[in-house]
C-alpha cells in the first residue's frame, strides 16, 4: 500500500518531532504555529501551507524535502 503524500508528511512531522524530544507545545513555541493547528496536520485534518512546512522544517533542523520521504 502506498501512502499519499501529505500523509508521508504527517508521518515523517511526528516521527522528527518526536525524535528530537520536543512536544507539540514546544514545536508550536518554536514555529508560531498553534499547538491546535499542529495537532490536526499530524492528524490528518488540515493540510499546511508550503511556509508553515517551511516553519516546521526549520523548527525541526531539516530540509524540507525530508519531511515528504517515506521513512525507512
């Protein structure tokens, strides 16, 4: 089964966050995206625009691209 790629996002945005140790809240404090908001991408309710990926990105030390390839 493949995944479709906002759902390779999600994923990899969890798995990044949570391998770094930062909760929601800290992601939320370190983007200025709301905790909510954060919430409900990993979740599969809202989908980011490309500068709040970009926010994401930074907040987690990557490139953008890592967070659209499928996880190993």
């Amino acid at each position: 089964m493949t995944n479709s790629t906002i759902d390779i996002f999600r994923n990899n945005l969890r798995f990044y966050r949570n391998e770094q140790g930062l909760t929601q809240e800290k992601l939320s404090e370190l983007t200025g995206i709301s905790t909510d908001y954060l919430s409900e991408i990993e979740r599969g309710k809202k989908t980011p625009s490309f500068k709040r990926m970009e926010l994401i990105a930074k907040a987690l030390n990557l490139e953008v691209y890592k967070l659209f390839m499928p996880l190993q």
